[in-house]
C-alpha cells in the first residue's frame, strides 16, 4: 500500500456573469472575502485576462475601434485568451482543491459574439468544446434593468468600453442572452437580482454559493 498525503479535494469554479455594468467585479470581491473569512483558499480572476498572454489579449479587443474584429474573429481571440487562462491559472488552482471565482467565462462569449453579432452560438460551442471543454460548477448571473447598467458602465470612463459603446439595443440583448441561458443550463445558472445594494446582492450571492455546494 502507497504511503503519502491524499490528494486534495477538486476545487469549485464559479463564475459571475450579466451586462456591463451589473457589478460583477464588486460581487466577486465581496464573495471571495466572505469565502476566505471561512478559511477557504480563493483565487480571483477575470476573462478576457487572468494570465498573462490572456491579458495580452484583452487588451487587443476590448480596446479600440469597436467593429475592428469580425465575430468570428473574436470568437478564436476570446477562446485563445481562455485556452491560456485555464492553462496557467483555473485549471492549476482547481487542481490544488482551491475555489476559482472569475468575472466571466465562456458564456459572455456565448452571448457578446455568439448572439449579438450574429448567429454564431453553433460556432462557438464548437469551438469551446474543442478546446476549452470545461464549464464552471455555478454560475451566478446578475440581472439589471439594462439603462440603469449602461449608465453605469459608461460612468466608469476606461479605455475598455468597448461593447458598453454599442448602446442600450446590445444591452437589452445582452440581457435577454443571459437569462436565456440561465434557461439553458439550469443545474448550473442562478439568476440573482442586482438592482438592489450591494449589500443585499452579496447575501443573496453567498446563499447561493452555499446552498448549491456539493454535499
């Protein structure tokens, strides 16, 4: 009989989607600080980015003209960057039994070019089953009503307002992607409301968390 410690338990992927402006980034902090109180390892991380030649990316299409890139071509950059990101960071931390929370993941690929920019989602779920072939265990969705958000992701005033520039007709069916997809693939997506404080969105996100948690 082989001696030495027992491998860690698998970590858990979760990942926070919906339209700019939702409060994402704000409810992934406040996630992973309620976890890590708890004692639990977390990683943070984001798409498009999280490791370094997937920040590269990012900064080649969420900068610039907005219609420099195909949707096809977005489609291979966006699933370059996550190919990379799996590699050098999720996969590694689910290995070491740590909980990976990433602002956005596949489905914003799904929806941003597989939806709005075309009748692409065929071409994206192909893709991502061949290369990618890995879905979080939950995934949270924030939904807003989309003015309310557009105002806010153009208030932020960074150079990565890119989608957020295409106005209130994307949002709106950025929107409707999303909670289809909660549709789609209920044993994974939550939709929780985010036109509240974001106080109340973070209890709401950590009941959640808990209540899906593998027993």
């Amino acid at each position: 009989m082989s001696g030495g410690s027992p491998a860690p338990e698998r970590g858990r992927f979760i990942t926070f989607e919906g339209i700019d402006g939702s409060g994402k980034s704000t409810q992934v902090q406040r996630l992973a600080d309620a976890l890590r109180a708890r004692g639990s390892a977390v990683v943070q991380t984001r798409e498009p980015g999280g490791a370094p030649g997937a920040e590269e990316i990012r900064r080649l299409v969420l900068t610039g003209d907005a219609g420099r890139w195909s949707p096809e071509t977005e489609i291979l950059l966006f699933t370059a960057a996550r190919r990379d990101h799996l590699e050098k960071t999720i996969r590694p931390a689910l290995d070491r039994g740590e909980t990976v929370i990433c602002d956005r993941f596949a489905d914003s690929t799904r929806i941003y070019q597989g939806a709005t920019r075309g009748d692409l989602r065929a071409l994206v779920d192909r893709i991502h089953d061949a290369v990618i072939g890995r879905e979080p265990d939950l995934t949270l969705i924030l939904d807003m009503d989309p003015e309310t958000a557009l105002r806010r992701g153009l208030a932020r005033g960074t150079d990565e307002a890119r989608f957020e520039s295409m106005g209130l007709d994307l949002q709106r069916t950025v929107r409707a992607g999303f909670l289809g997809l909660a549709r789609d693939f209920p044993d994974r997506c939550r939709v929780v409301d985010a036109g509240r404080s974001a106080e109340e969105i973070a209890r709401d996100v950590l009941a959640v968390v808990d209540d899906t948690a593998p027993r």
